[in-house]
C-alpha cells in the first residue's frame, strides 16, 4: 500500500475477499470490460458530446500514454480539479490505468486548499479547467504553482494560456497528430511540435516505452485515488480509497438503486464529491452500463429541461437543491415519465420535504447517508413510505459493522442515541499520513467515529440526530470549525475566534464566526474586512462565515473551554430577537 495509508487487517482482508466483497478488479479494467461489453452504447453525454463506451475507453488509453510521456508514474498524486465535464472522467481513468492517484479537489476549493492538498500530497500535477462559472483556474494555478514546487506541471481542459492543454496529450507523440476521432472537442491550435507539450518532461518514443513497459499494473489492493474529508480539524485530512474497496461500494450501491444498462444518471451535484461520485453516481452507473448525464447547473430551469430531454432515471441532490427542485416542482407541474429515483443526503432532509416528494416529481425518494471515509446508508427503494421518509436508512452492506456508543465507548440499548462508530469492507482504516489523528478517529480495532449522534430503530434504520463533531454542515458542504477559527487568528485585530453552526431553514446551516477583539486594536475590524482578508488568504466562499458576531468573552465549559453549546444558544437568542 501507498506510505502514509493504513491496510486492512489481513484477516479482513481475506474476509472481504472470500465472501465476494472485493473481486480483483480496477478501475482500469472495469472500463476495458464495459467498453468491450458496451461498445457503441453511450456512456457519457456532456453538452452536446455523446461519447461511447469504446470512446472513452479509447480517449483514457490515449489520455494515459500522454499522461506517462510527461512523467506521470505509478502512485504519483495528481490533484484534479475540474467541473462537470466529460474530461473529468477520462482523466480519472486514464490516472488509475497509470496507478497514478487523482487528489479530488472541490471546484469550489481556492488558493488554501488547492496549495495545501498539493504540497501535503506532494502532488507532481494540477488538472484544471480554463473558466468555469466566472472563475479563472489558471490564475489560481499561478499563485498555486509558486507555493507548491513539487507541481511539475498545469493541465488544462480548454485555453491553457501559459500551461499545457490537456488536449495535447492525447495526440501521438511523433506526428503530433490528435490520434483521436472525437474533434469537435479538440481546441484549433494544436502543437505541431510535441515537444511543446511541456517544458523539459517530454520524453522520446524509445524512452516512453521503456519506461512505460516497465510500470506495472496498479492492483485491486492498491490506493486509486485520494479525496477530501469534510473534516473537523485545522488542515483538511485525505482519504485514501482503494480499487477494490471503491468498486465494492459502487458495485453494491448501482444494485440498491436498480441500475442497469437502460439507466439514465444525471451528475448535477459536483463529481468530486463522493456521493454524486460513488453512491451509485457516475462511477456505479458507468459500472451498470448506464448514460451519465452530466449538467454544469443544478437549477431547475437547467435540470428540468435536460431531464425530459435524456430521459433521465436517477438523479441525487442535497436537501437545499431538493427544497428549491420541490418549489419549482409545484409551481410549473413538469412531467418526468422516466425519473424512477430522486436521492437526496449528504445532511439531513426533513421529513415534511421528504413526504412531498412522490406527489410532486412523481418518483420514489431514497434517503442517503454517507460518508466520503466509507459508510453509505440508503433507504431501499421498497421500503414503505414511511422508512423512506424518517429515517436515513440502512448500511448498504451485511458485512457493514456498526456500534452506537456512549461517550465511554459502551454500547447504548436498543433505540438510544449515541456516536456511531463504523468498520467495513468499504471504511478506511485511517487518513493519508495522519497518524496522531488516527489514533483519535478510529478505536483501537478499526472502527472510524463518524461523528454522527444517532439513533437506530427496531428494523434497524439509522435517524441522524446531531453531530458531535465540531463541523458546519452548510448544506451538505462540509466545514470544519477549527480551520477556519485558525485563519481568524492570523487576523491582526483577532484575539480569540470560535466558529459555530447556526440554523438556517434553507441550507440546515450556515456558519456564526464569535470573535473577540484585540483590546490593544484601536478599531473594530468590521464583518466586511473580516471576510475580505478570509478570502485573501484563499479560503473557499462557502468557508467564509455567514455572519460574524462581536464578544468581549466565551463562555466556558465546566473544564475552562470555549461552550460551543453556550455559543449556539446566545446565537439562537439573536436569532429570535
Ligand atoms: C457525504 O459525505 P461527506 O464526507 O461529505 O460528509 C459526511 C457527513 C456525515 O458524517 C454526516 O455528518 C453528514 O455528512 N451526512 C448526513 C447525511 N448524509 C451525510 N447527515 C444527515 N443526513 C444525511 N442523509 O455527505 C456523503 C457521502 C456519500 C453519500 C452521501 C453523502
């Protein structure tokens, strides 16, 4: 295994492998089987492109060798950072043909985060995009590339400005001729010359083969891809998932939710995320042999039309988009003769939600809780209304072990509250080189502490019932509380900062900065310059605090810390007022 990862316990690991769990594959062999299965059928449809099983297993093959001639090895991290575009996925599988690792990182991530994950992950490459929603990429990979000097290289899909177009790299060496049938994609200006491709990496052909002849194939065992922990300390925690344990979860949750061949997915929720991801998102459905559809937006006024249009059969939101897709809903009646299943997760959604939407879209809901470390809950699409409505359902695997412990680690009685603790053929058993936080995450025998304060009914479907974990969940957008606190006392007027959730009736949350001033600053630094340098400083928006209150102490907990609790309270007391 990659160093810094840590593997199952072998007697679990031949558990998983003896009962069926893990089978031996990779992604890079999961995409040649479809192709040779599914061959013209079409795989992804992004915008007007409709690109085929065998396209985009053709696209990754040449994406791979490009990927290789510019020195991209076998476990090298690659942090990828692209929007709902087709690219995204054959960037990804040509990565994990190399055994070379995708670092996902958010669209929405900024300086902060991308030149922390790439400098913590040591990553050789950044993959981005030219614009995307008004953003420019390739001015955060310029002020990423001057931090991060293990970046030996820019990709980008579109207008690479000074970088590399991604593009080029699936062109023959030689010629410099696009080996690629698929042209509409392809930028007019095209190197003529491939030794443009990059600066000093490009290798000859005699030298690539050699190289390339002598890497070896990545293995199911081995680590395929890191991705971000939602997190709940003050630098962001990567999770490595393996082929085997990935294409288990992904393989067991297209069963779940019914995918096969004829099924229609649309991506509207960014890729990256584990759950539009994985549960079964565009991976389980690309597994199943189904069409992913991928939209940029997730309004109803792009959805709705690309839903009839494709006649799409599963989609997944999180609680606030699912809010704003019912309004829309009751207001313009569409009619979605093929949508079977509407998901929603990623934080709790409300029962009175839940129970509109069957009338109102005219398909079942399925309720998912989950987790990028592992676990996934769904309720099953038969499950009597009821269950799908108030509760978050049930662990998708029989070989998924839970435990609802008190604060001692003693199992509470049936139907109580408490942390749930996790361990599985699909659940890490540690974070990427986070050995101290190891130690804290996971008990002694391998169960992660989710975080999560639950309950569990007498059918064993799990209720979420808080959190006690210090994280923001703002709408299924995950904020640690300590990173940002951490980046408020860099402020020069910040004596003390305590960030908290504060209820908000669309998004479940946002975020209440607390903040004590500086007795020795002459003047209050207001809200407004206080999100202006938390922006300065590369901090993602949706990190920035919803509102910033002004205090002169914290209250304090039995034992001298900062009440969190008693914070909660003074905000729900402002809140009212
Ligand atoms: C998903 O993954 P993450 O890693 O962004 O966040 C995990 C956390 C959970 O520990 C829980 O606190 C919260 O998000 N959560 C929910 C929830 N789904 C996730 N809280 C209440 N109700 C739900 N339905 O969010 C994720 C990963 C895979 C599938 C679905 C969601």
């Amino acid at each position: 295994m990659l160093a810094g990862c840590s593997a199952w316990p072998e007697e679990f690991a031949k558990l998983y492998r003896r009962e069926g769990c893990w089978r031996g594959e990779t992604f890079g062999s999961m995409l040649r089987e479809r192709a040779k299965v599914y061959g013209d059928r079409i795989a992804i449809v992004s915008g007007e492109r409709r690109i085929s099983y065998a396209e985009l297993d053709a696209r990754t093959d040449r994406l791979a060798e490009g990927m290789k001639r510019i020195g991209i090895r076998p476990k090298d991290r690659v942090v990828v950072q692209l929007p709902n575009v087709a690219a995204f996925f054959e960037v990804i599988f040509a990565l994990f043909r190399i055994g070379a690792l995708p670092v996902f990182a958010l669209p929405l991530h900024r300086r902060h985060e991308i030149s922390y994950i790439s400098e913590f992950s040591e990553a050789k490459a950044y993959i981005i995009t030219d614009r995307e929603a008004g953003f420019d990429y390739r001015e955060l990979a310029r002020e990423v590339i001057r931090e991060v000097p293990t970046l030996d290289h820019v990709l980008v899909v579109g207008e690479p400005e000074e970088f590399v177009a991604l593009e080029k790299l699936y062109m023959e060496p030689e010629t410099g001729h696009e080996a690629d049938s698929c042209k509409e994609n392809e930028k007019a200006e095209r190197a003529d010359d491939p030794s443009q491709l990059t600066k000093s990496k490009l290798r000859s052909r005699e030298e690539f083969e050699e190289v390339g002849s002598s890497m070896a194939e990545p293995r199911p065992e081995d680590v395929a891809f890191l991705q971000l922990s939602g997190g709940t300390t003050g630098l962001p925690k990567l999770i490595p998932r393996t082929h085997d344990d990935y294409i288990y979860s992904l393989r067991l949750s297209a069963e779940i939710c019914g995918l096969d061949e004829n099924s229609v997915y649309l991506a509207v929720l960014p890729a990256a995320h584990n759950y539009p991801l994985s549960s079964p998102g565009v991976l389980g459905t690309l597994y199943a042999g189904g069409r992913v559809v991928l939209a940029r937006g997730a309004s109803p006024e792009e959805a709705f039309p690309l839903m009839i249009r494709e006649r799409v059969t599963i989609t997944a939101l999180v609680p606030p988009l699912a809010l704003v897709w019912l309004d829309a809903a009751a207001r313009i009646k569409p009619s979605f003769p093929h949508l079977q299943v509407l998901q929603v997760g990623g934080a709790k959604f409300s029962a009175e939600a839940a129970s509109r939407v069957k009338s109102l879209l005219g398909c079942q809901l399925q309720q998912v809780f989950g987790m990028a470390e592992g676990l996934v809950n769904y309720t099953r699409l038969d499950d009597p209304d009821e269950t799908i409505i108030n509760t978050q359902g049930r662990p998708m695997s029989t070989w998924d072990e839970i435990r609802v412990v008190d604060d001692e680690d003693v199992e509470v009685k049936p139907g109580e509250v408490g942390h749930l603790l996790t361990r599985g053929p699909y659940t890490i058993r540690g974070y990427y080189k986070a050995e101290e936080h190891n130690a804290r995450a996971f008990t002694s025998d391998g169960f992660y502490r989710t975080g999560d304060l639950v309950r569990i009914d007498a059918a064993g479907y799990i209720v979420v019932e808080g959190r006690d974990k210090d994280q923001i969940n703002r709408g299924g957008e995950k904020i640690a509380a300590e990173e940002v606190e951490n980046h408020l006392l860099a402020h020069p007027g910040v004596h003390d900062a305590a960030v908290v959730a504060m209820l908000d009736e669309y998004l479940g949350e946002r975020t209440c900065a607390f903040i004590i001033p500086k007795p020795t600053v002459d003047s209050l630094p207001s809200s407004a310059q206080i999100r202006a340098f938390l922006t300065d400083r590369g901090l993602a928006a949706y990190k920035i605090p919803d509102r910033i209150e002004f205090l002169d102490s914290f209250p304090k907990t039995k034992v001298g810390k900062v009440s969190k609790k008693a914070l909660r309270e003074l905000l729900a007391e402002k809140q009212r007022c």
